[in-house]
C-alpha cells in the first residue's frame, strides 16, 4: 500500500475494505454507495495512488468537491504521492505545513514522539544529537524553524529502538 493511501485511510479508516474494488466494475458502484462527495473523491484518489497506471483522477473532483481543510489535505497527499510513493519528485521544493498538521514535527515534538514510543529524549538531547550528525536532516526549514516529515520521525524512532535492543 503506498503511504498517500495510508494517510487516506487514517482519515478514512472505513475504505480499507474499499481499496481493491476499483478492481471490479460491480464492486466499485457499491464501494461508492453511501459515500458523499469529499468521501467519494478521496476513495477516487486512494484507488488513482493504488493502480497510477490503469485507474484515472479528475482533479476536476478537488474544485467540485472539496474545500477549506479537505482541499489541503488532498493536495498534501498528491504531493507526497509524487515525492514518496513514485520518486518522480526527486529534489522536492514544494512543501505543506499548516498549523496542526501532523505531516511535520518541530523539535519539541520530534522528541515529545520519541518518548511516547519508549524513547527518553527531551528537546535539549535531541538538539545535541541534532548538532552530532545523529538524527537525520530536517526535511523542512521555514523562518529558521526545522521540521521533520512524519515518515522521517517514525523511521527514526524504530531504527533507534533496533539500536537500543542490539546494545
């Protein structure tokens, strides 16, 4: 499963059942069936994320039907479809952080992550693991603020948990 269909289904949790339909012309009218309109673009768009080559998008369907806080987060999962899921954007320069969004994480709550999932780190230990070359590159800088990808948060915190364990 690609990681934009993933961050679908976090905020779509009823289409895991509904992915594979696209497969079959009679599922997919009953996959849409009760569906209303920001669901049944973003069922479109995890199935378009899932079969690039065979399922088509109408981005038409993001003007249509989708606005304020729906639209971003379509358009936050087709850019993380083009940079993660396809590598077709291999420098990326276009970046979405809003206020609450949980695809970034300053330091504070990078290492705020880290001790929720086992890990003893506050802000001044990561800053020094930071500064050591120990943790990876920020994957945004804004205003001089750092900020790491969610992706890059949780692969760190397992390859240090696996560190740990070995020790």
């Amino acid at each position: 499963m690609k990681k934009s269909t993933q961050r679908i289904l976090e905020n779509f949790p009823a289409f895991k059942g509904k992915l594979k339909a696209y497969k079959n012309i009679g599922l997919v009218e009953e996959a849409m069936e009760g569906l209303n309109p920001v669901e049944a673009t973003f069922l479109k768009l995890a199935w378009y994320f899932e079969e690039p080559e065979h399922e088509h998008f109408n981005i038409g369907f993001l003007y249509q039907h989708l606005d304020d806080d729906w639209l971003e987060l379509a358009l936050e999962v087709i850019a993380q479809f083009f940079r993660e899921d396809t590598f077709l954007i291999k420098k990326p320069a276009l970046s979405f952080v809003r206020k609450g969004s949980n695809g970034f994480f300053s330091q504070k709550q990078f290492a705020d992550y880290l001790t929720e999932n086992g890990l003893k780190y506050d802000k001044r230990k990561l800053n020094v693991y930071y500064h050591r070359g120990k943790i990876p590159e920020p994957d945004l800088e804004l205003g001089g603020t750092t900020y790491w990808s969610k992706t890059s948060v949780e692969t760190f915190c397992e390859q240090e948990k696996s560190r740990l364990k070995t020790e």
